[in-house]
C-alpha cells in the first residue's frame, strides 16, 4: 500500500509539471521567415505567431510584411511564449515571438503589417489592440485606404439564431452604396481577420441601395448574395470585416 501511495503521488507531480512546463518561455534561433506571420526554427519546425495574421501571398502588402518580419527575426534568438492551444491546424507551433525587448507580434501590428486575429488570450490582449488601432488611425500597411467609395458596412448579424452551424443563412452582412451613383463591385474582395474569402460575381450595388451577404448556399439576387460556405464565418464574439476592391485597394474596414 506504501509503494502504492508513493507512485500515485509520482504520478500526480508529473501530471502537474506537464503544463507548468508546457507554459514556459524558451530561447530558439530562427533559420528562414515564410511570411508575416510564421517563421521557421533551427530544428526545422515552423512558428505560428498566436493573435495575428499577416497578408497571404498574393495580397497587397505581402511582400512588405514578409520582408519586416525577416528583418525582426531572421538569423536571431528569441523568446517563444507558446499558447494554448499550442498549435494550429496546420499543426504549427503558436506563440508570442520577442527579440531581446521587441514583441514582435505586437510590433507587426504597429507598423501596419498584420491584423488582430481573434480569440485573443488576455495576456498582452490589450497592447495587441492598442497597436493595431494606432496603425489604423494611421494608415499604415495593410491599413491604407483607397480614395472613399461610399460603401459602408450597415449592418452585422453574426450571431444566427440557434446554431449557427445549422442556421448559416441567418449569419449575413448588410453592405450599403451611399453615393448618388451604381458602384460596380465586380471582382471586390470580402474577407474576415482569419481570411476566410469572398469574391464578388459580376455585381452592380445601384445608389442608395443594399445588398445582403449570406454566409450558405443560396441563388444571387440584387439584393441578396450568397457566400457558399459550408460552416460559420464571422466571430459571434467580435471580427474585422475587410473589403477591397478589384485593384487590391483597402475600401474599409470595420471592426464589431
């Protein structure tokens, strides 16, 4: 029985070390960057940085964030703080990234060249925030706008009723027009902060007018237009809504 209680308590401390250790920062050197967003380690394992998202290849932008992030990390030490969960579904490490005294999650955000990419831990929740909205205020990055469109975001129901599994025609976007003249939307893009996509069909938003973005299945109207998408796209608990238009030009943002 003596021997019994003395491995079951063994036990227990290695069940409570796990993730007190799994929690811990540790120093790595970076070989290459991918992107703005991931970088790789000198074992060969790619990093995810946790809470943001940089432009995808082909993005305006892209070749910018890439290069920033190569610039702040490339051939260096750092500090991985890992999350949980602590990998994505590419099954790649997710961390906060520091060099010496730059966060560079947060710094990325700063300079433009990433977005919030919700849910956020609370840890650092706040700075994250404050550094995007102060690239936003300012233009920078990602956040440079074309010449204004007339085109506004009027309404967000993100939140379907009952599941939203089961309900995704009742999670849409309302999308205004609010100049004295048709916009022709043809080729727009819509996308949320993990970059779930939307391509306009061949589509005129007529002056003063609306058109609803559903998430399901469904037939185009004028005013109706339907995503397709075979699971829920926009965070019940808040998301960035971005649209651009046909050249790539930053049209609006709006956050909820």
């Amino acid at each position: 029985m003596a021997n019994l209680a003395k491995y079951l308590a063994f036990i227990l401390v290695l069940l409570w070390g796990i993730p007190v250790l799994a929690a811990q920062a540790e120093t790595v050197s970076i070989i290459r960057v991918i992107d703005g967003d991931t970088c790789i380690l000198e074992n060969g394992e790619p990093v995810r940085y946790y809470g943001i998202n940089a432009p995808e290849k082909g993005d305006p932008q892209f070749n910018e964030a890439t290069q920033v992030n190569n610039k702040l990390v490339a051939g260096k030490k750092v500090r991985l703080e890992p999350q949980n969960p602590s990998r994505d579904k590419d099954d790649r490490l997710l961390a906060y990234v520091f060099v010496d005294e730059i966060f560079v999650n947060e710094e990325l955000l700063r300079l433009g060249y990433a977005h919030i990419r919700r849910p956020l831990a609370a840890k650092y929740r706040d700075r994250l925030l404050t550094a995007q909205q102060a690239a936003r205020q300012e233009g920078l990055g990602i956040w440079a706008k074309a010449a204004e469109q007339g085109v506004v975001i009027a309404e967000v129901h993100a939140d379907a009723e009952g599941n939203d599994w089961d309900n995704l025609c009742d999670e849409y976007i309302v999308i205004e027009n609010r100049e004295d003249i048709s916009i022709d939307l043809t080729g727009w893009i819509v996308y949320d902060e993990a970059h779930h996509r939307y391509l306009f069909p061949n589509f005129i938003l007529k002056a003063k007018e609306t058109v609803t973005l559903r998430t399901c299945l469904g037939k185009n109207s004028q005013s109706e237009l339907f995503w397709g998408s075979r699971s829920p796209i926009w965070n019940n608990e808040g998301d960035t809504i971005f649209i651009r238009d046909s050249q790539g030009q930053l049209v609006l943002s709006y956050i909820y």
